[in-house]
C-alpha cells in the first residue's frame, strides 16, 4: 500500500502539465506545419489552372486538326507551307473584317500551321496554338500526318 501511494505522488508529479517552452515549441512547431499545408494548396491552385490551360489548348488544337483532316487533299487550307489566318490579308471567316483576332476561329488563340508535301500522297500537318497572357506567349505544336 505504501508503495501504492509512493507510486501514484511519482506518476501526478509527472503529469504536472506542460511548462511555457513547451507550448511555444509545440506552437512554432504547428505553425511550420501548417505553413507548409497552406503553400502546398498554392501550388496545387497553381498545377490545376497550368493543366486546365494546357487541356484547353490541346482541345483547340485538336479540333482545328480534325478540320484540317476532313478537307479535301488539295484544298487550299493544306498547300505547302505557312498558314497564318490573322495575318494572311485574306477575310477567312467571311464576316467582312479581314484579320481580325478570331479570322482563325479563336478569339483567344493564335492558331497557324504549316503544311509540308511529304510525298504526292501524304503532308505533314504542324499547327500551333499561341496565346499572350500578361506579355509572354506559350506555343503548343501538335504535329499530325495527312494521308491522301
Ligand atoms: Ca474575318
Ligand atoms: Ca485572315
Ligand atoms: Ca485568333
């Protein structure tokens, strides 16, 4: 028994409590980690809109590819080398403005291609998708084969 209570004072004088340097060591320590959770969900912020914008730009690339595949071999769109319809003098969306920003069919992008004859029956197609945000562009170059 009397070891009991000799045992019990030993254990309460233990869990006395936490003294003030504790505490701020277990703050600054909290602090560090929940700084880190808070810049993680900056850069996670980040990473969504980069890939929400790279996805956008894949679709517009794709869709203006799949046009170019359905025209006829030797339609006009497909000759050899450079096609650049906001900056061709040419009205190609027919709205009485002649190179406008949307003439290509995107108001937000800058969309060119290049056609290259690789043979009398099969042309490279190279289209890029350029976009200006705050002065700087990024391009996206998807190249694609057209067979006759
Ligand atoms: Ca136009
Ligand atoms: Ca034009
Ligand atoms: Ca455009």
């Amino acid at each position: 028994m009397k070891n009991f209570i000799l045992k019990l004072k030993q254990t309460s004088k233990v869990q006395k409590g936490f003294t003030l340097i504790e505490i701020l060591i277990a703050i600054a320590i909290l602090s560090i980690g929940l700084l880190s959770i808070a810049a993680m969900q900056v850069s996670a912020i980040r990473g969504n809109a980069k890939s929400n914008k790279l996805s956008q730009r894949t679709t517009t690339a794709s869709n203006h590819i799949e046009y170019l595949l359905n025209l006829p071999f030797n339609d006009s769109n497909l000759s050899a080398g450079n096609h650049d319809p906001e900056n061709d003098g040419v009205d190609n969306d027919g709205d009485g403005v002649t190179d406008e920003p949307d003439d290509d069919g995107e108001l937000k992008y800058s969309v060119t291609w290049n056609i290259t004859d690789d043979t009398s029956s099969q042309k490279t197609i190279a289209l890029t998708i350029a976009v200006t945000s705050y002065g700087s562009a990024t391009t996206l170059t998807i190249n694609t084969i057209r067979i006759r």
